[in-house]
C-alpha cells in the first residue's frame, strides 16, 4: 500500500505488510464501496497492529489501515481522547 510517512516515525513494519504488491485501490475504496477485500488482506497481516497505530498517530484520514476504516478509527482516537481527559482530570 502506498503509506507516505513523516520521517521521524519508524515505518521498518512496512517490510513485512501483507499488503505488499496489491493494488493501493483496494484499501481507499470510493465512498460507499466495500472494504471487505482490503480488510480480509489486513485480517492475515503480522503488522496489522503496528500499522493501526501508525494511522493513529499519524492522524490518517482516509482509507484502510490495520483493517479499520477512517471511521473506525475516528471512533479510537475519541475513545482515546475521552480516556486522556478523565486521567487528566484525576491528576489535576
Ligand atoms: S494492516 Fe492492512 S494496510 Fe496495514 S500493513 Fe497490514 S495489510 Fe497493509
């Protein structure tokens, strides 16, 4: 898949994507296609959890990365966000 990354972050996970060789179309479907395909690739990816973490911080907004769609991920970083406050909240 064609993931273009900031330099400071380590993308080494990215040599054993099972993703390799298929065609990046899959994984940025139209609006409303399926993501079946592109998640199926994912499902069988040793990395999957490195490249979802990956999008995460990178703040990826389109397409699939570690077989979850930009609204899945969205749905993390929220949960992620709400988690950061409440911790926040107890500390100070
Ligand atoms: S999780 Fe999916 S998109 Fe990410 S590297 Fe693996 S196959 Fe590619």
């Amino acid at each position: 898949m064609g993931i273009f990354a900031k330099p400071d972050l380590d993308i080494d996970w990215q040599e054993y994507s099972n993703c390799l060789g298929v065609d990046p179309d899959l994984f940025f479907p139209e609006r409303g296609a399926s993501t079946r395909e592109a998640k199926d690739v994912c499902r069988a990816c040793v990395v999957r959890a490195d490249c979802l973490e990956f999008a995460l911080q990178n703040g990826e907004k389109f397409g699939i990365w570690g077989g979850m769609s930009e609204r899945e991920r969205r749905r993390i970083r929220r949960q992620r966000a709400l988690e950061r406050a409440a911790a926040a909240a107890k500390t100070g």
